[in-house]
C-alpha cells in the first residue's frame, strides 16, 4: 500500500532547490548576472517557503518532528547497515544534511545580497555596508558555494548507498509516496504553503520590478 510522507511544498522546495542551484551557478559562471539574480531571488522565495513551512507544514515537513540530538545521529550512524524499520520522513543523518544544506544556501543568498563583481553588478544591499565588508561578503559568497558543492556530493553518496540497500529515496521524493513504511504522518494542507510561496514571489517580484521605474 501507497503511503503519502511528503507533500508537495516539500516536494516543490526540494527539487526547486535542484534546478535552480546549477542555473545560479551556470549564470555566474557565464557572467549573466540578471539571470543570476533572478535565479537567486527565485530560490530565496523557496528557502524561506521551506524554513516556515518546517514551522507549520506536515509532521515530515517540521524541523520538530525530524531534527534529533547528535547521540542519535551517532547512534543511527554506527548502526546504519543493520537498520530495518524504515524511517517514516527524514533519518536522523539525513535531517542533518538537510539543516546543513538550508543553513548554507541561506548564507549563500545573504551574502549575495551585499556582493559585487566590481564592475557592473551589486547586490540589492551592496549600498547599506561599508566597501571592506561588501569584499568580504563577496569572498563568503564565492567560497560558500564550495561547501555546498560539498554537501551535495555527500547527498548523492548517500542516496546511492541507500538504493543499494533497495530504499528509493528518489522516487519518494518524486511521487510523495512510500510502500516500505505502515504508518501514515499526518499530511498538512498545502494551500497555506502555495499562499505563502505566492506571497513571497509577488513581494520579490515588486523589488525586482521597482528601482526600474
């Protein structure tokens, strides 16, 4: 039997944070900083969704429910191979990965917001800090992404460890659905969450559209 653990603000989030991460770095990379911008304004609107929605979304969705100390991360680690009850959301390790991922995209889109290429682009606040700490915040923001290129290889790692051991994590995440696990979380409604990402892009999209008047 089909069980449903992930809604589709997770879901949207989650692989919202996939496409637009490599076209934040392609854009960079190739010196289209309006489209970086605007990649990046895209996924602020996601993380923020994601950080309120794991206040106030779905029981896989709070940071409550799936954050635990490290004792049981340890603990979960060490006894990895002989696990089998499956974990209903996020396991204890693959909380942490998540925390560390929002944590470091979030610094990652701060930083930009003050960052500058010292020719043509600034960021939206570049003018509220004095030029030595705009430098700064451009040096965050250029070796930030390297830990982040960081924890997504050991995100992959683990998804291919997993799927040796027969668990799809993937799919999961795809369709919401699970067939290994025989109890039910409790699933938010996702109108609240498609408000809120509304919300936000409107509101991005305004300072967007604004200081070209």
């Amino acid at each position: 039997m089909k069980i449903q653990v992930w809604d589709k603000v997770v879901r949207l989030c989650h692989w919202g944070m996939v496409i637009l991460l490599p076209l934040c770095w392609w854009s960079g990379e190739e010196g289209e900083m309006e489209w970086h911008q605007t990649f990046a304004y895209l996924l602020l609107a996601l993380v923020i969704t994601r950080l309120i929605w794991g206040l106030i979304g779905s029981d896989t969705a709070r940071f409550t429910q799936f954050v635990r100390s490290p004792a049981q991360v340890w603990h979960y680690l060490r006894q990895w191979r002989h696990q089998r009850t499956p974990h209903i959301g996020h396991n204890p390790a693959g909380a942490y990965a998540v925390v560390v991922m929002l944590t470091l995209v979030s610094v990652q889109l701060f930083s930009g917001l003050f960052a500058t290429d010292d020719i043509l682009t600034e960021g939206p606040l570049y003018g509220l800090v004095s030029s030595d700490t705009a430098s700064w915040l451009t040096w965050l923001h250029k070796q930030n992404f390297n830990l982040i290129i960081a924890v997504v290889v050991l995100h992959l790692s683990a998804l291919l460890a997993y799927r040796l051991k027969g668990v799809k994590l993937v799919s999961s995440m795809l369709t919401g659905y699970r067939r290994d696990i025989d109890q039910a979380p409790r699933i938010a409604p996702t109108l609240p969450g498609w408000a809120l990402l509304l919300v936000l892009l409107s509101g991005l999209g305004w300072a967007l559209i604004l200081p070209l008047w």
